[in-house]
C-alpha cells in the first residue's frame, strides 16, 4: 500500500509539472482564429489564452505554458484524470520491474555466499 502511495504521489507532481513541460507549437498560421490553447501531456487538460501572432512571416511559432497565477487557466477534469492514470502506470511498471530486479539480485548474491559457507 506505501508503494502505491509514493507512485500515486510522484504520478500527480509529474502531471501537474507536464503543462510547463510539454509545449505547443505551430507551423504556419492557423486557417481560423484561436484564443485558447490547451497544455499537458500525454493528454493536454490546461487550457489558456495566447496571443497568435497576425503575421505570416512570425511563423513557426512556439507558445509556453505561463503560471496559473499570472494568467487564467481551466483544467479540464477528465483529461487530468487520464494523464494522471497513464503517469501512474507508467512509474508503477518501472517501479515494479526495478524492484523485483533488485531483490532477486540480492537474493542470488545471499545464495551464493551461503553455497561458499557450505563447502
């Protein structure tokens, strides 16, 4: 249950760090007009307002993720609940492989030294 804990834990600082991680960008203008863009990853749920620039020549343009404290910004509920669940599997599978990595590597090496005690 602490494992699970520790995961759920480091899986939601990981998905609330991810829109200031992942960012968005565009190629060429838009065909229509855009205010909002939304931010995250692997599934974007942070949505803000951004300034597209008018001009063709301003393009590719690249837009970061402010701070929720300086500019207004909605989370959309479920798509957080969906990266939050694909953070968590993903560091739980690791977690779970290193760990039974490393106790079989400690159990192998105790083995061997009881073999050598033996003889």
């Amino acid at each position: 249950m602490k494992r699970i804990i520790i995961v759920g834990i480091i899986s939601l600082i990981i998905s609330l760090s991810s829109p200031f991680i992942f960012h968005n960008y565009l190629e060429k203008k838009p065909l229509e007009e855009k205010e909002t863009m939304v931010f995250g990853g692997p599934i974007p749920f942070a949505e803000q307002k951004v300034q597209i620039p008018e001009e063709e020549y301003a393009y590719p343009a690249e837009f970061t993720f402010q701070s929720p404290l300086e500019t207004e910004t909605k989370i959309q509920p479920f798509p957080f609940v969906f990266t939050f669940i694909c953070y968590f599997l993903l560091i739980f599978s690791v977690y779970t492989v290193v760990a039974s990595y490393s106790k079989k590597a400690v159990n192998k090496t105790g083995r061997k030294k009881e073999q050598k005690d033996n003889l």
